[in-house]
C-alpha cells in the first residue's frame, strides 16, 4: 500500500516537472499573436486584442499587483515565494514556461506582453492530474496547433490536431480555478460551473464566453455556422455585467400612515451567469444593494438592509472599518493600519465571499489567503431574498413614496484602487440593475 502510494506521487510528480520546468521552452518556440492575426485569423485577433486575454500581463492593475505588492511580498516571506513565478503561469504563461522571473516591465515591451496569447492556447494538449487548477497545462507548442476541429482547408502555417478538451470547461479550469499558498480556492469559477446547473445541462464556458456564430475563422478558410467568436468577454465588458441580477422590489402594504412601518423585500434573481456572481477574483470585487425612498417633495432616506442574524455576517453589510493591512508586509510598513474595507454606504447589503490574512484580516492579496468567511455570491439561477424595515418618518410629505433598489458592480474596492493608484476605471460603478416601486402616505 505504501509503495503504492508513493508511486503515484512520483507520477504526479514527474509530469508536473516534465512540463512546468523553467527555462526548457524558448520564446522562439511559440508564434507571436501577430504572426497568427496579420493576414490568416485577422478577425479572432481583433477579438482577442479587445479581451482582457491579451492584457493579463499588461493591464495596469495586473502590472501593480504584481510588481508592488506580489513580488516583493514573495521575496520577503518564504510561504509565498512561489508566486513571484507562479503569477505568471496565468497572466504570461510563455515567460512562466521558458523561465522569464520576473519579466520585464510591461513598458519594456518584451514578449511577456503577449499574456495569453494564440500559441499559449492552442499548444495546451491537457492538463495533469484529475483537476484543471493552477496552470498544470501540459505545453506542447509546435508545427501541430491544438484546435476543436479539423479544417477543411489546409493551413500553410501549420498542421491541425483535434483536441476534445478544447470544448470543455476543463480546459478553461487550467487558469480559472486557483489554490493559494495556504491550499485555499482563491480561484474557483471552474468548479462553480461544475457544481451548478449549466455543467449538468451540458452548457461549457465556450457557450457564454466564445459564442458560436455564422463566420470565416481565417481569411482563406472555410465560412463555419458554428464557429467560435474569440470574444472572452467578462467583468471588464459592461454589457456583459448589465442586466445579469434581476431586481423586483415590492412593499407589505400599499398604504402607510407617518410613524407606520413598511417592510420592503427584494428578490435578486441570477439569470445569465454559468458561475457565482461575482466570481473569478473575488478578492477585489465588490457587488452592493442600495435601497432609497424618495418622497413627493423630493427628499431622500437611505435604507439599510435588514439583519439577517448569521454569523459572519459583518463583513456582508457596508460599514466603516478599516481592512487590507496586510498590504503593508510588501509596502515595507509593518504597522500600516489598512484602508476603508468597503467604500460603498454604511447598511448596504454586500454579496461577496470575504478572504482572510493568517491573521484573520480581510485581504485583497489572494496568495495570502489562509481562510475564508461565509460565501454570499449569488449562485448561477439562484435567487436571494433581502428585506428593509422602514418606519416612515413623522414629518414625511403625504403622497407617493417611490423606493428604488439598485444593485451596483466595482471591479476593485474603490478605497484599495484610489490607495494604489489603480486607474479609476477599474473603480467606477457599474449599475447592474434596478427596479422601483410605490407606496402611498397617508395624511
Ligand atoms: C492559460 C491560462 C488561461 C486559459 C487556458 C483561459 N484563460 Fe481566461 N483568462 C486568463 C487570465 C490570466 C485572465 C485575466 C486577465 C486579466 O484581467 O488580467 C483571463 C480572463 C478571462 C476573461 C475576462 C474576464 C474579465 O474580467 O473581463 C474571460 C471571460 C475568460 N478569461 C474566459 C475564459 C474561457 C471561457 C476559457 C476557456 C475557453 C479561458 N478563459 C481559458 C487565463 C486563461
Ligand atoms: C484562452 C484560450 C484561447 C486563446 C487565447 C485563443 N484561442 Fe483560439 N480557440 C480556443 C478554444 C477553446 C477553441 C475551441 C472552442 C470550441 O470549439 O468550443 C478555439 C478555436 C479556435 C479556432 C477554430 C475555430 C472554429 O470554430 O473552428 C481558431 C481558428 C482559433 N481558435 C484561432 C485563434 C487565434 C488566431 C488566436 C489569437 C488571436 C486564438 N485562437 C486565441 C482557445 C483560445
Ligand atoms: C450561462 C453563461 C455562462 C457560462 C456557462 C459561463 N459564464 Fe462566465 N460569465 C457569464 C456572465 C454573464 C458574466 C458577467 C458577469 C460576471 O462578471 O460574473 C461572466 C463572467 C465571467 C468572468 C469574469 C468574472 C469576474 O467577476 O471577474 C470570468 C473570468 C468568466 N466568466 C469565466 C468563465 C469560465 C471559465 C466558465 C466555465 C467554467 C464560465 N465563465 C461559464 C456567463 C457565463
Ligand atoms: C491559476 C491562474 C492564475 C494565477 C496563478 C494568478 N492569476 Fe491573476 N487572474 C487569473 C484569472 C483567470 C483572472 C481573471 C479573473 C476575473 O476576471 O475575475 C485573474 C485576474 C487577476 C487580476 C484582476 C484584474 C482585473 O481587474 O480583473 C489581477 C490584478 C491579478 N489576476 C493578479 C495576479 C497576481 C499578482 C498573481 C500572483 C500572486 C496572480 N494573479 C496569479 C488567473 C491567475
């Protein structure tokens, strides 16, 4: 039994190594995204170019995280070393595979700046091990391109070998699914799909993210009815985020006296997402349930969402607190005392899965990751139930009362953005949806 194991573990072992170890691929291995998209696949470029795909290593978020916080942190504290290289077996995984530690600056121009390119993609013959996670791509680049089918036409370029795992979700869980330093799920959006609806129906990722369409795949080839837009769009595409939350509020009572209390329930439906909402990094999104009544005369009341009583519910209603002190390990500033966690209005729901330090304290850092707190995303076709008690004040304007829910997006708490000096794109607020109704005040 023993021998057994320890035969397996040499296994896994050796084909982690055979195809991860630095430095034995060279650049000049794999085609740049140019040679691909000049004059063959000139339209899936453009696509590409416009995704977040084509930017994982240059992004400006991206490039701080990396270069400010990621890599100094690694080179201070020995249970984090590895993802000074590690990072990159996502973001750039060319110069993660020939060894490239850390790559130039993205204003160096370098070939790191290809991020996850065309050759990056269709070089991946599968995966080791039984789970897609943490960049175990086996990398075979070459004359022979991985792709779902075979052309009917003849490639000049290169030869064609049919790879089923292109059309599964597996294949994206290669980077879509990550495990931290500490062996936690930083990363998961894989193995939400795999648990939800969508995977049972036989939906993959490619359904949502790569739809098919009627369209020529290279300038010379055949016109396919289903081929593969290389669109890759996600939280960064405002179109994609609008309209994925249904809102329906609805009051108790349709009339209300001043002193009287109405009782307001929202009912938050996910009706396109094939994963949790928010998913992917979780750590730095922020997803938030605004409630506000508007009286006749136009004055404005904030209404903070009810107290559901669970434990760990703090970090899921918007306060004023400070969090992301671990930020200062890599800042060099041991008793930086953090920043506002949550940059929204004070009593607003929050839906999101909070990330703990070793410490217990929120982080944005998903590498410094080692627990986690209660998981409130909204699952895919799940729907959430929030309630606000309002005691209409005394001195309100007799007449209508209209009450407005707003559900709002940020890619990156706005206090942790304006403290790094993040672009403020990657801060501004997306309206995802919203929905009003009425209530009469009584005389
Ligand atoms: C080799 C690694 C890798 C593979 C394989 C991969 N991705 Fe990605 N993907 C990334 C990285 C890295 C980013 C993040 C870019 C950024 O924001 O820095 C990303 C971003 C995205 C985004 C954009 C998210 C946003 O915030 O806008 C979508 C959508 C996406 N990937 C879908 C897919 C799908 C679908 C597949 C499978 C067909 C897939 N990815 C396979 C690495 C990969
Ligand atoms: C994140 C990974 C990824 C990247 C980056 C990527 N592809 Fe693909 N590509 C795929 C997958 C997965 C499929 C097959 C999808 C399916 O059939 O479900 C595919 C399919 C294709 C096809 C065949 C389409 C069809 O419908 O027959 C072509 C051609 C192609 N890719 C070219 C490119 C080019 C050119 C680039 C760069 C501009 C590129 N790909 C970048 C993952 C990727
Ligand atoms: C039923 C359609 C559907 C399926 C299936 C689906 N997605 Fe998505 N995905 C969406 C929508 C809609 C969004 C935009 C809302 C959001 O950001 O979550 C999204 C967002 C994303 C994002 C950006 C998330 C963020 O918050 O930064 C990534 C990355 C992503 N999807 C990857 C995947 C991967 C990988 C799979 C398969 C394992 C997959 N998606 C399956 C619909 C889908
Ligand atoms: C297992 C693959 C993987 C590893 C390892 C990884 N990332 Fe990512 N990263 C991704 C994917 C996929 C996304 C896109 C998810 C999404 O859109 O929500 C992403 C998104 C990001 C973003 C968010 C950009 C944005 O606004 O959407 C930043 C910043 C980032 N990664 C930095 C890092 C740093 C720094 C490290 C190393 C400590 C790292 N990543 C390690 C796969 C990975």
């Amino acid at each position: 039994m023993k021998g057994k194991i320890l035969f397996l573990i040499v296994i896994q072992f050796s084909l982690i190594n055979a195809q991860t170890k630095l430095g034995v691929l060279k650049y000049d291995d794999f085609k740049t995204p140019e040679f691909c998209g000049t004059s063959c696949h000139t339209e899936f470029h453009q696509q590409w170019k416009q995704a977040m795909m084509s930017q994982a290593y240059t992004h400006e978020w991206d490039e701080i995280e990396y270069f400010k916080l990621a890599v100094p942190h690694a080179e201070k504290d020995e249970k984090v070393a590895e993802v000074k290289a590690g990072c990159n077996g996502c973001h750039s995984p060319i110069a993660y595979v020939v060894g490239d530690v850390p790559p130039p600056l993205p204003s160096k121009n370098s070939r790191a700046n290809e991020s996850v390119s065309c050759d990056v993609c269709h070089s991946i013959a599968g995966f080791s091990g039984d789970t897609p996670y943490n960049f175990n791509y086996i990398m075979k680049p070459g004359k022979t391109k991985y792709s779902s089918r075979k052309s009917g036409v003849q490639s000049p370029a290169h030869e064609i070998e049919v790879n089923p795992i292109m059309k599964t979700g597996d294949f994206c869980g290669i980077c879509h699914n990550e495990k931290s330093p500490f062996d936690t799920w930083v990363k998961s959006t894989h193995l939400e799909w795999k648990d939800g609806p969508y995977y049972k129906e036989g939906v993959q990722c490619q359904d949502c993210h790569m739809p098919k369409a009627e369209f020529k795949t290279a300038s010379m080839g055949n016109t396919y009815n289903d081929a593969r837009l290389h669109l890759f769009h996600g939280a960064h595409d405002e179109g994609k985020v609008k309209g994925v939350i249904e809102i329906r509020i609805n009051p108790d009572i349709k009339e209300v006296e001043p002193g009287e209390v109405v009782k307001f329930t929202v009912a938050l439906f996910n009706q396109k997402t094939g994963h949790k909402f928010p998913t992917g990094s979780v750590e730095d999104r922020i997803v938030w349930l605004h409630v506000e009544a508007i009286d006749e005369k136009g004055n404005v009341y904030h209404l903070p969402v009810d107290k559901k009583g669970f434990q760990g519910e703090e970090y899921l209603i918007g306060e004023d607190v400070l969090a992301y002190q671990d930020m200062g390990i890599a800042l060099n500033d041991p008793n930086f005392k953090g920043v506002q966690r949550d940059g929204i209005p004070i009593g607003d729901r929050i839906f999101r899965k909070p990330y703990f330090d070793p410490k217990g304290r929120m982080t944005i850092q998903q590498w410094n990751t080692a627990s986690f707190g209660v998981d409130y995303r909204i699952g895919p076709r799940e729907t959430k139930i929030e309630t606000f008690t309002f005691k209409v004040p005394e001195k309100i304007s007799p007449g209508k009362l209209k009450v407005t829910a707003t559900l709002n997006y940020q890619l990156l708490v706005k206090p942790v953005a304006d403290f790094l000096g993040v672009p403020s794109s990657e801060s501004k607020i997306v309206e995802v949806n919203k929905h009003s109704t009425e209530v009469t005040i009584l005389q």
